[in-house]
C-alpha cells in the first residue's frame, strides 16, 4: 500500500518537478551557505530539502483502519 502511494506520487508531473526543483534550490542555498555563512541560507536549504516530503504527506490521503468498520 505505501508502495503504492509512493509510485502514483512519482506518476504526476507536478509532485516531481516540485521534487527536482526543490533539491536544486536546497543545493544552491547549501553553496551559498558555504561561501556567506548566514543563518537564512541554511534556514533555506533545511526548507527546500524538506519540502517534498510535507508534499508527500499532504498529498498522499490518509487511510484510517480502525475507524473503518
């Protein structure tokens, strides 16, 4: 089931390219960070590098056993 949801997350094309997008951002603000150390870079690169997993988690609908009878 989470196999499932993993794959029909990767079909649509705007999951992905927010995906690929947001790793990009979060290795340039990492470069950047690297060579201006400012807290907001970091802040940035944590931000963008976790990004797609609150998509995930937004994304993917919740299925509740226990309540289902």
């Amino acid at each position: 089931m989470l196999l499932e949801a993993i794959v029909s997350f990767f079909q649509n094309p705007l999951h992905l390219s927010l995906l690929i997008i947001s790793w990009a951002l979060a290795l340039i603000s990492f470069l950047y960070w690297r060579e201006h150390p400012k807290a907001h870079y970091l802040y940035a690169h944590l931000f963008f590098l976790f990004l797609p997993l609150l998509d995930f988690a937004v994304a993917v609908p919740s299925q509740l056993p226990f309540v289902q009878g």
